[in-house]
C-alpha cells in the first residue's frame, strides 16, 4: 500500500517550489519529487571547477513576483539592489543604466531613456497584475472570467487615453524601431535590444520585442538584483519555505510516468521503480516533457496532443563558465564596476546580425552577452582573490544544423573567448577552467525541453490565453488530476514563481467548485 | 531531373476498362479524383439491380489507410467514439472520429483484418488527422487508396454469386465479418459490408488482379443479372438504408469555415456508437459536456406525404402560424422500393422526436410553372429499408 | 474666385474612389495630380514602343467588388480576368506548381508529401475564417478603442462580437493567427520546404518582415482576402493593365461631374487659423477648398506638404516614426517571344501562373537578411507574371509583357541613394535568377524598366516606396493605422482627411481607404451617404 498524497510536485524548479508551498500552506498534503540532487532546477549554484562555483544556468534575479514572496513570507538578502548594467565598448566609453537612470550619453538621450523607462515601467505595471492570475477563459459566460476580461479592460482604460493607445501600439512591436526612434547612443540601443531579446528566438527587428522587454521588467520594476549566497540561495528560501509548510522534498528522484488510470491522474512512478499515489499531479516540467513523455499522448486526445508538439521551445542561449585568477582589465571599468552587469551588444544592428544564423541553425560568430561576476559579491564560490565569470551567450541554437557535438561546443566556446577578449585583453591568461553549456547541455542538467529557459518560445502567439497551447491556459490540462506549473504555462519564464502561484491557486480554487 | 507532369485529367480505377465497356449513356463524373458514372445504362435499372438482383459498383476511390503496430488496437479505440475492443479480427466496424471539440471529422468503417492490422475506408482524406492522432503510439500509418482495388457487390443474389465464384465458407459470414480468400494467387479480402442496406459484400484486393475479379464476377453472375451501376443507383440506395454522407448529413469538423456548422455523433443520431466506458478518445470531453448540457441539432429521418421528392427543403414545426423553421433537408429521395418519399433532415432540438409532425416545404416546377406544397412529414426511427435478407446468415440462396 | 468643396491631392486609385463617391454625393470636387498621368502606383504605362506596362501594382484582387459595383466601373471600361495558380522552380530542377483543378493540386502536392496534400484543406479552411474575420471591416471604419463615443463603442462591440461568434476556441486560433510568422503559421500544417515556401510569398510581399518574423501570418491574409467574381484569394488581370483600374475609377469621377487636374502638384496643403483652406501648387497657384483629401502617404502629406507648425507636436512624432519602408522593387520587361522553362512540360497551364524562383524558407528568409542589411537581395524572392498570355493587349501580336516584384529591395543603399550602376547591378540579379530557369530568356528581352522604391518615390511620391504606403504590422494596423487617435481619415487639421493606403485597411489596390474616407466626409458635411455597405457573405 502506497501513501497517498493531496498533490506531487514534479520537478524541485523555483515554481514546483512555489507551488507546493502554497498547497502545503493550504493543509495539503503534498510531496515534491525532483531528479537532481539539488531543488532549485534552473536556479542553482554548482560547482564547475576545483573550488569554483557558480550560478549554473540563472544568474540574475529581477522578477521574483513581490506577491509570491508575500504569501510565502520569504525574506531573501540581496548582496545588490537595482544593480548596475554597463554596456561595454571598446574604447573605455561605456554607457551604465540602472533602472531609470543612464549614465555615458547625451542629455537629450538620458532624458528619452527617462521618459522611455517611465512609460515602460507603467506597462510592465499593468502586465504584472495580469501576469499573478491565470488567464481568464475567451468566450465564456463563467462570472471570474468575465470579471477578469472586464478588469483588464478597465485598467486598460485607466491608463488615459493617450497611454492606452501607445499600450496598444507598442504591444506589437519591435524593440529596434522604439530605440532607433528614441536614442541615438548605439551602445544604449545595443544594450537595450539585448535586454529584450535575451532567452528568445528572437532578434531586435522581430515583431514582440516590446513584449519581451516588458515582461523582463514586471516583477522588480525592471531593478536587478543578486541574491546573497547566490541563485542557489533563493531555492534554498523557497524549499525551506516548502518545508515549512509541511511539504516532503525528495531529491534524486527523477520521474519515470505519471500514472493514469480509467482516464484519470492516479500517481507517478519513479526512475527506480516506486510508485507515489496522488489524485492531483502538478508539474513543473515542461509542457511537452510532461505530456509527451511523462504522461503519454495516449492518455490526451489528438487535438491537444498535436498543439502540444506544436509549441516552439528550442533555446538560443548558452552559457559560459570562466574560473578566472583574478579580475580582469577592461578599459573604463574600475573595481568596484565588476559587480555590475556588463553586456557584450555594441548597437542594435550587431545584436540583430548576431541572431541571423540562428534562423539558420548556425551559432553567432560575433556573439552578444550578458556578462556578471558573482564571486565579486559572493566570496563563497572562488578561492580569496579569485574569480568566476558567468555569461549568457547567444545565439546558439538548440537544433544546431550540424548537432550539438564536442567540436561544434569547442568551436562556440572559442569564438565566445575572442569576443570577450575584445573586451578584456588579458581574460586569457586568467582564466583557469572553462565550462560551455550549450542548449542541448542545459536541456539535459536541468531537463528542460529545447533548453529553453521560458519552457516555451515567449511570443504572442505563445502568451496569456494561449499559454502553453490553445484551450489549456488555466493550469488544469484536459485530463483529470493533471496540473502545469511550470515556466511553459503563464506567464512564462525566468526566476518570478508566478506560474508556480497561479497554478497553486487556480488548483485551490477548483478545487473548492469541484 | 527529369519531372514529369501529374495526371492533369481524372484518373481511371482498374475497372474502368469494364466499366467504360459496359457504358452506354456517358455520364460520368469526378469522385476523388477518379472519373465514375453517374449512371451506365439505365439509372433505374440500376437501382432495382441493387433491390431484386446484384449490383456492382467501383468503390476504387473510396480513400484507404493500413494501420498496423504494436499500438493499432490501442490507436484506433483512442481515435474513434466507439469502443474497438469489441472488434475482433475478422470484424468489421462503423464507427466516427471526432476532434477535441467532439465534432465529427468523418465517419467510415474500419476493417481489423489481422490482429494488430487495420483498415479505415473513408470518404474524405485525413491523413495529418491520423498522423497527429499517431503521437505517442507506435503504430505506422500507410495512405493505400490506389494500391486496393474494391468493388461493391449488392443485392438479393450476391450471396449466390460469390458462391458461384468459388468463395466458400462465406455462407457463415455475418454482416460486418470479413474473410480471406485465394483469387488467383492473390489475396482476396471479401466483407459483408455496403452502403445499399441490403445483402450485399465488398471485394477488396490488389489493382493487378482487378479486371480479372471483374471478370470472374461476372461470369459467376451471368445467371443472376448481375449489373455494373453508377454513383445516382447507389445514392438512392443510401438513402433509404438511411446512411449518412459527408458533406450532404454533416461536414467534416475541421473543414468548416463558420462555426456551428459542424455536428457531434449525438447531432446525427449516433449515440450507439459512443461509448463512455472507454477512458479516453478523441471528444470524449466535449462528447461527455454535451451529453450533460444537450445537443443542438437532431438528425431525423422523415417519411413525407405526397410524391415530390423535398430537396433543399426547410423544415417547420407548424404548418402556417407561428412558421419558423425548425430545420432543413440534408438529402431526399422517392423511394421506389418503399414507394414512399423520404429524406434524411436535421433539426434544432428539441425537434425531431420519434412520430413528430414536422412540415416540410416542397418546391417543384412542372411546365415552367413552380408550385409550392407544405407537406406534412413523420419522423421515423427505423431505415426505410431494412430487409431480413441483409441479415440473414447464411443468406437464403437465390 | 471658385472655392471646391473638397479637394483631393493625388490621383491613384484611392483619390480618385475618394473622390468619386464625393462627387456622387453632389460635392464639386477637384482632384490634382503632380503627374502628367493619373493612377499613381495602378497605371499602364507606355514606356516602349507598343508595349504597355503595369509599371508599379500589376494584378488585382483586392478592389472591393461593391465598389466596383457603387461605381459601376465596368461601364467605365475596367474588366477584371481571373487568372490561377503558381510555381515555383527548384534548384534540382524540379518544381512546384498549383493548379486550378484542386484535384490536380492535390496529386501535385502528394508528389511531395501526402500529408501536406491532405493538410491543405484545412489550411485553407483556417485561413479562409481568418479572411471572412478581416473582410467585414474592410468597408468599415476603425473604432478608436479609447472612446467612449457610441459610434465607436457600437463598432468594437461588432468587432468582439464577431470575435466572440467564433466560438473558444477558433478564438484562440485568431489570437494565434495575428501573431505569429507566416513560417510558423505554414509550418503547423505542412512538413515541404518548398510547399511552405510558395505559399509563404504572400506573407512578405510589400513588406520589410522576414518569413520568419512574427505578425507576418496576417500579411498572407492581405494577399488573400480579396477575391474575383465571389471566389475569394483568386487573383485576376485589369484589361489593358492596371492603369484600367484607375481610368474606370476616374471615368466614373467625372461622370459624377468631378473635375481632374494632372501636371498639378502640390507643394503645402494651405491651414488658416487651424482649419484647411486649400492647396498651393508647386507653380504658386493657390485652389480653395473647404474640405482637402490627400491620398498621398500620410508621411509625405504631413512631413512635406505641411508646416510642422500647423500640426500637434505628438501627432507630428508619430506620423515621424511611422514605419513606411521600401522592400519591394519591380522589373517591366518587353520581351520579343515567350520565353520557354524547360523544366514544365509543354503546354504546362503553369506558363499562365505566378512563377517563383525561390524553393527554401531559408533562401526567403536569407533575402530578408540582406535587406536588413542595406542592400538588395542576392537571391531574391520574384513574383513574375506574363500578363500578355491573358491580355492580349499589352504588347504587339507575338510579344510578350512581364512583370516581375522583387522582394527584398531596399529604399536606400547603405543609408545613401542608389546610383545607375547600383540600379543596373540589381536588375541583373533579378534576370539572371529567372534566366536560370528559362535558357531564352536573356536573348528575348528588348526593353528592361528597373524600379527601386527609390524610382517609386521620385515618380509616385511614396516615402520609401512602400506599396502599402506603410507598413502591415499590427502597431500600424486596424485602429493603430496610420497612428493611434487618427484612424479615422480625420487629421488633427480641421476640413482635412486622409485617403491614401496609410490608413486602414492599408494597402493593395482595394479602393477602401478612399472609400472609407468619403463615408466619413460625407458624414461631417452631412451629406447623404453614397458608400456602398459591404455585401456580406453568410
């Protein structure tokens, strides 16, 4: 006789996190099953190197959703608030911004940057209402629907009608025509068109940049943050958090099945064979991991099955690990500046023609990066004096034409290396390990389908009431017991828990009416 | 590379050499692509070939798929409404697929020739449909139209025709049953099946030997006026066995432009054919809603006062006051067998309930001059035509 | 001296629809023209000897049959031919063909791929829901969805309800459909790269988007929402070339008792104390009106032929960054035979078909590439037509006229003019591509017109020349077209409107941009209302 549970998590991601804790606060009884010896899934802190460790695939906290942090009662210490980006140029003529400020440009530049991080900040705004509840059903006569449909509308309304219009236009578009009609500063464009396409099939000229770039802002007000002890610290907060509300945590217990009997949910079974009974199954995988393979198709109709292997998620981003001994030069940086996010995009045109091969299933040759050096805040992760370097480096596409192999990963690593060095001459005779995760790599450490870390490309025609797929936006998928939580369900990815809350809700809720 | 051009006219079937032989009117028409008669000689002799002797028509065109794989039966169940546990091989089953949404995309029959072997004969081509519904299930779907030559063989004599083409043991073959046979070296697969309601079988088997099953057939038949008929015999026929057609009882879900103009198994009168017991198949959610919440639409059959056939007709619940259509006629006939008018309708529930008056408003034109009739209509539940002999097994010879 | 009732600046197709349905209702218009030719972008043009060329648009679709009828252009002389199917040449010297006989199209795809050929059906069905969405609002004018006007409030209740009509799910779907890439969209159905390829020409043409790029899915709808005779994303053949569209247009104009100016450009739109007062021709002349129309691109109406002065600051920004930019490019050749493809089989109905020499989403998307990058396409994306095996009166007996769109060519080489070489170099690329299919055809030619987006602006006056005076993304569509607040053919100026292709619904040789605009004028002069409501289809 096996136990019963209220609800299994699959998967210890910040959202399967999120999500059990919510249910667990709630009075259930809820066990939480993840594959790696680690919780946290994407945001973790590993080991690399003899005495380096590092944020292995998140890096940065900026969308952790106030409310989630609220509900659980977590108190997570940033080493840094609103950090500073540098966009870096050759010649030492950096640009800095940090939220709704810049630094290094014209006047006439700074003030539009102002009034262009007002206005998208006032967006972001209204989107992260709507980002914290799950999407209300189209054509339905349900009460909380309509409801929500009319809020939306309202508030819509009620940003005037001069900001409504722009909302309307702006939702749409690119991020390239916003920065080239506001700025001329190239690297604040670069930077900027980076901001909005990092994680994404996208370059600055697609269509939906504005899109992406305002969903980067709606958690923390577009203010980046490092949590001390690293990314790994805030899955250890959100476990405890988990712990604390009576949730069983077990690690190193990867899933085999989800278990369905007479057309509905009845358990999962493990890797190594055991069996956990619960009517509700919530998962934090991704869609297509958890319908595909973990439930089977067989156990959904044709339908969905087919939107489900529809959605797009085959991830750009790779990600590059230096141990370093100690800092490096970089012309116009002193000390101090390491501690701040530097990016590799010098306009927006080069962040474009860095996204062309990857239509074409090639890697960038000139790469764009986002750049951070934890250990400059975190003395944990390197030995006293040295350094880790953590990067995201894109475009690296997932289906690569000629596969991801040793040589194709060797070759990506060594044209990321010459694009820093441009950067920072003397990086090479630093640098004491290397670690390259291309997509195909981080699909496997953190099993995450395409190694796409929104668990589903993020475009309009993957958001909100089409999140992941047509029909199936509310969390509950179209067989009985079956729950998404993860970063392929709304609102999307990056380290923000709302998925995992609204999921946790939405459940409760049915459960009540049910 | 040297291309050469796709057939730019209509394709000829296997038999069309007989059938062309044996055509004295010329009409002929395109059905999927292939060129088939209206009618060969005589519309309505061929109609009564189907009612008193055997009549033959090339069912070619119809659009074939062979699914095998560990995970056919296992497929085909999660695919259609009906439960295909129950289809044993050697079976042969009626049956409709429908999308999430439980609309259906298509009916036809499916053949389970061999365990783990399947045959699905339809009227329209589904093949992204099936190939979706494959996700997840090791099973291989193959398109066979033009690789299966098969013929319709209908009628009170047919029993004795096949007998006479040396095809034994199918006096014990029930209706939907299907046996293997030897034709020549070559397999011949024969089923009681049709689209006539009366006794009758189909012939499938591989287009190499199409014109010498032909020709055996109707030597076997040479006694037993057998007749080769065109699409207008059998469509009368269809009609008064009360079977549905694509495009005329229903459109194909997925084919539909406005929404609404769809219909679910229970709109076309197939509720036997879903069954609630089986965990999952395509629609079963939307099928269960529906069940719970009501159907829109009723499919009826309706026997017509007077003699003109109702085509196109609207369908009234009250004959003058308060006249606002209920329905319309999706496919009409006079039935020559039952010497009745009928037709085939679908109305708004809750209309259509056995014995129900409807009126059904009639145009005709004789001599230039249209008239107009509200002709009062009963809705019946049975077929028009459903002889003992369709049953019967073994099949009385002739 | 003589004050007109309303002036409309420039005689393409949709000054001249506007200006017809103004003078219908009564109105003593004038209508002006820079060129010594009327029609703008839809003429027929005699360039060379006996030829005729549909220099700029070349095939019709989109004109609104119930403007067509309203105007009863055919007794003005337009008739319209229907013309069918498409090929696409492949490098390894196959093809591609669509065909009338949709059984025929099926054996054809299925030579490919089954499924595909199966798949097109409901292809065509989701698209076409798409179709009959969009086709209700073509003759309809844009509600502002900031107002709580009733006229405005009344619109977008007809837009959610036939949203809502839809049913939850085809919702979705819609929500989808405008979204997404023409790439992505095509490749939910069909697995042929060359299947996907010809298909997905409709989802750039005119437009400075890749396949690949998001909101291009709604591009193909444009090509497709038009129709001939009832069928709809049928293409056919104006007689004698598009200048038909726009004579038949002018011919019904001046029946109504119009009057037409050619060689009368121009130069400021006049505004006295915020209210129009007229035009100031480039020769000094000044004309009065009470109402001025323009038909001009909304960039050049309001960033040339007016004082920035006279305009509000955050309309003037935005009619700035409007996005009008030049992606297509056009070759009109006179040839002295026809030329022979190899690859098709004699007497191949593909002969009379659109032909593409283009067989890869990645050469589509790669000729994007090369756009963004300032210059024209290596390998470019042609839609080439020989509208003379249908018509037979664009080019001596025996001769032929085609007609070739080139997707991706840029306004501007690198930011600077084109120069003649330039010009040259790019029409050489275009050649040699379909010379590559067609052995003849380099020594049947007699006469080349090359035109850039540049040429389209200096002689037709289109910023950047953009076919569809700006472009179809969805920030410059519906109520965003031309900018938010004035998508409703009023300017901020008092007694002046816009016609032209920049307002909703945007480009094509449609005619509803000048019909919608009339509507309105009619409406603010109280006028009784001579625009035809749309037919509707169920």
């Amino acid at each position: 006789m096996t136990e019963q549970y209220d609800a299994i998590v699959i998967g210890a991601g910040h959202n399967g996190l999120v999500c059990a804790a919510l249910l667990g606060k709630a009075g259930r009884k809820v066990l939480v099953l993840e594959a790696n010896e680690q919780v946290g899934g994407a945001a973790v802190t590993r080991r690399f190197a003899d005495d380096y460790s590092v944020p292995a695939c998140a890096h940065l906290l900026y969308q952790l959703q106030p409310q989630v942090k609220k509900d659980l009662g977590l108190n997570i210490a940033l080493a840094s608030d609103d950090m500073e980006t540098v966009a870096l140029s050759t010649d030492g003529q950096h640009v800095r911004y940090s939220s709704d400020r810049v630094h290094g440009v014209s006047d006439a530049d700074a003030a539009s940057y102002r009034d262009f991080h007002r206005r998208m900040s006032r967006f972001a705004n209204l989107l992260q209402t709507y980002l914290n509840k799950p999407p209300p059903r189209l054509g339905t006569k349900d009460r909380k629907d309509l409801v929500t449909l009319a809020r939306l509308g309202l508030d819509l309304r009620m940003l005037g009608r001069k900001e409504m219009r722009e909302f309307l236009r702006l939702i749409g578009m690119n991020i390239h025509d916003e920065v080239t009609e506001r700025f001329e500063n190239k690297l604040l464009k670069g930077a900027l068109s980076l901001d909005a396409v990092l994680g994404t099939h996208l370059g600055p000229r697609s269509p939906n940049t504005i899109m992406t770039y305002l969903y980067r802002l709606a958690g923390n007000g577009g203010r980046l943050a490092a949590p001390a002890g690293g990314m790994g610290a805030v899955s250890e907060a959100l476990a405890q958090a988990a712990r604390s509300n009576g949730v069983t945590i077990r690690t190193g217990m990867p899933v085999q099945r989800v278990i369905v009997d007479n057309g509905r949910v009845t358990g999962v079974e493990t890797q190594n064979g055991e069996n956990f009974a619960s009517f509700t199954v919530v998962s934090n995988a991704d869609p297509k991991t958890t319908i595909l393979n973990l439930v089977g198709a067989r156990h959904v109709e044709t339908g969905f099955a087919r939107r489900i292997s529809n959605i797009r998620m085959q991830g750009n981003a790779a990600k590059l690990h230096l141990a370093l001994d100690g800092l490096p030069v970089v012309q116009g940086l002193e000390k101090r500046d390491f501690g701040a996010r530097l990016l590799i995009a010098p306009d927006e045109h080069y962040v474009e023609r860095a996204f062309n091969p990857a239509k074409y299933g090639e890697t960038s040759p000139e790469p764009v990066l986002e750049i951070s050096i934890p250990s400059f805040r975190d003395s944990t992760l390197a030995p006293t004096g040295k350094h880790v370097l953590s990067a995201i480096v894109q475009y690296a596409p997932y289906r690569l034409k000629k596969g991801w192999d040793k040589a194709a990963r060797e070759a990506f690593k060594e044209t990321t290396l010459r694009k820093i060095t441009e950067f920072m001459p003397d990086i090479d005779g630093r640098i004491t390990a290397v670690e390259m995760l291309t997509p195909v790599d981080i699909e496997q450490e953190f099993h995450m389908g395409g190694g796409h870390w929104h668990h589903g490309e993020f475009t309009l025609d993957q958001f909100m009431f089409v999140r992941p797929v047509s029909g199936a936006a509310q969390y509950a998928m179209p067989l009985d017991g079956l729950f998404l939580c993860g970063a392929g369900t709304h609102p999307g990815g990056g380290v923000s828990g709302a998925a995992g809350r609204n999921a946790a809700r939405a459940l409760l809720a049915r459960e009540k009416t049910a | 590379m040297n291309v050469i051009e796709v057939h730019q006219g209509r394709l000829e079937s296997p038999f069309y050499p007989r059938l062309k032989a044996l055509d004295r009117l010329d009409n002929w028409h395109t059905w999927k692509g292939y060129t088939t008669p209206d009618a060969l000689f005589d519309a309505e002799l061929e109609y009564f070939a189907i009612r008193n002797s055997t009549g033959v028509f090339d069912l070619t065109p119809m659009t074939k798929y062979r699914i095998t794989g560990k995970d056919s039966l296992a497929y085909v169940d999660r695919l259609v409404t009906r439960d295909m546990q129950k289809v044993t091989a050697g079976r042969v089953a009626y049956a409709v697929w429908c999308n999430d949404q439980g609309q259906v995309i298509d009916d036809g029959t499916i053949f389970h020739l061999r365990e783990g072997e399947y045959r699905l004969c339809s009227q329209e081509r589904h093949l992204p449909w099936l190939m979706a519904a494959a996700i997840g299930f090791d099973v291989t779907i193959r398109e066979e139209t033009a690789d299966i030559a098969a013929l319709a063989v209908q009628g009170p004599t047919s029993y004795s025709i096949m007998r006479n083409l040396g095809l034994h043991g199918l006096e014990n073959l029930k209706p939907f049953g299907l046996m293997h046979f030897d034709f020549q070296g070559t397999e011949l697969m024969v089923s009681r099946t049709g689209f006539t309601g009366d006794l009758g079988y189909e012939l499938w088997l591989s287009p190499g030997k199409a014109l010498a099953l032909w020709d055996a057939l109707f030597e076997a038949g040479r006694h037993y006026d057998i007749r080769a008929m065109g699409t207008h015999a059998l469509e009368q026929a269809r009609i008064e066995a009360g079977y549905l057609a694509a495009y005329q009882e229903f459109l194909p879900a997925d084919e539909t432009v406005r929404t609404g103009r769809s219909r679910s198994p229970f709109e076309l009168g197939l509720d036997w054919l879903v069954d609630f017991r089986k965990p999952n198949f395509n629609g079963r959610r939307a099928l269960a809603a529906e069940k719970l919440k009501g159907s829109k639409w009723r499919l009826v059959k309706l026997d017509i006062e007077g003699n003109k056939p109702a085509h196109h007709s609207y369908i009234y619940a009250k004959p003058r006051k308060n006249k606002k259509e209920i329905g319309f006629i999706t496919s009409a006939s006079w039935s020559p067998v039952c010497k009745q008018n009928i037709a085939i309708g679908s109305v708004r529930m809750p209309h259509g309930v056995t014995g129900e008056t409807v009126w059904v408003e009639v145009y005709y034109q004789r001599e230039m001059h249209w008239s107009r009739v509200m002709a009062k209509a009963t809705v019946v539940d049975k077929p028009f035509w459903f002889p003992a002999r369709r049953s019967a097994t073994p099949p009385a010879p002739y | 001296m003589k004050t007109y009732d309303a002036i409309v600046v420039g005689a393409g197709h949709n000054g001249l629809t506007n200006a017809a349905f103004l003078a219908k209702a009564g109105l003593n218009v004038l209508c002006v023209e820079k060129n010594d030719y009327i029609g703008g972008a839809a003429v027929s043009r005699n360039l060379h000897k006996d030829w005729i060329y549909s220099n700029c648009s070349y095939v019709c679709s989109l004109l609104r049959p119930e403007i067509f009828r309203a105007l009863e252009l055919h007794r003005h002389g337009l008739q319209v031919t229907p013309y069918g199917g498409s090929v696409t040449f492949m490098q390894n010297g196959d093809y591609f063909g669509s065909y009338w006989d949709s059984e025929v199209s099926y054996r054809e795809k299925a030579r490919f791929s089954k499924r595909d050929a199966d798949a097109y059906i409901r292809y065509s069905t989701d698209t076409m829901r798409q179709c009959r969405f969009i086709r209700d609002f073509l003759l309809r004018t844009p509600p502002d969805p900031t107002s709580f006007k009733p006229a405005d409030i009344r619109e977008l209740l007809l837009l959610g309800r036939k949203f809502m009509e839809m049913g939850e799910d085809r919702m979705y779907e819609t929500i989808r459909f405008w979204t997404m890439s023409v790439a992505e969209y095509l490749g939910e159905y069909f697995e042929t790269d060359v299947i996907k390829t010809a298909l997905s020409g409709s989802g750039i043409i005119g437009t400075a988007l890749g396949v690949h790029s998001p909101g291009t899915a709604y591009v193909l709808l444009h090509h497709y929402m038009g129709d001939v005779d009832g069928n709809v994303g049928t293409w056919g053949y104006a007689r004698g070339g598009m200048g038909g569209v726009s004579k038949s247009i002018a011919g019904a104009f001046q029946a109504y008792g119009g009057e037409l100016r050619t060689d009368a450009g121009v130069d400021k739109i006049v505004v006295k104390n915020g209210k129009v007062k007229g035009v100031a021709l480039t020769t000094g002349e000044e004309i009065d009106a009470r109402v001025v129309v323009s038909n001009m691109d909304v960039k050049r109406t309001f960033l040339q032929c007016m004082d920035e002065s006279d305009l509000d600051p955050e309309f003037y920004r935005r009619v700035r960054n409007f996005k009008s930019r030049g992606s297509s490019g056009k070759l009109n050749i006179a040839l002295n035979g026809l030329p022979t493809f190899p690859a098709l089989p004699k007497g191949s109905s593909l002969m009379h078909s659109d032909m593409h020499f283009i067989d890869s989403m990645e050469r589509m998307e790669r000729a994007y590439d090369d756009w963004k990058a300032g210059t024209w396409s290596k390998d470019p994306y042609v839609d080439m037509l020989i509208p003379t095996l249908v018509d037979p009166t664009m080019a001596p007996p025996g001769k032929h006229f085609m007609s070739c769109f080139i997707q991706y060519c840029p306004p501007q080489i690198n930011g600077r003019r084109w120069t003649d070489a330039e010009r040259d170099a790019f029409g050489k690329t275009v050649i040699d591509q379909i010379a590559n299919y067609s052995p003849d055809f380099k020594s049947l030619i007699e006469h080349v017109e090359i035109r850039t987006p540049q040429d389209i602006e200096d002689q037709i006056g289109i910023t950047e020349g953009n076919i569809f005076h700006g472009e179809l993304t969805m920030d410059q569509l519906l109520f965003n077209r031309p900018v938010p607040g004035y998508a409703q053919y009023r300017s901020p100026v008092g007694g002046l409107y816009m016609c032209g292709s920049s307002t909703h619904p945007g480009g094509g040789v449609m005619a509803a941009p000048g019909a919608n605009a009339a509507r309105e004028i009619l409406f603010d002069l109280k006028r009784h209302n001579t625009v035809p409501e749309n037919f509707g289809d169920d």
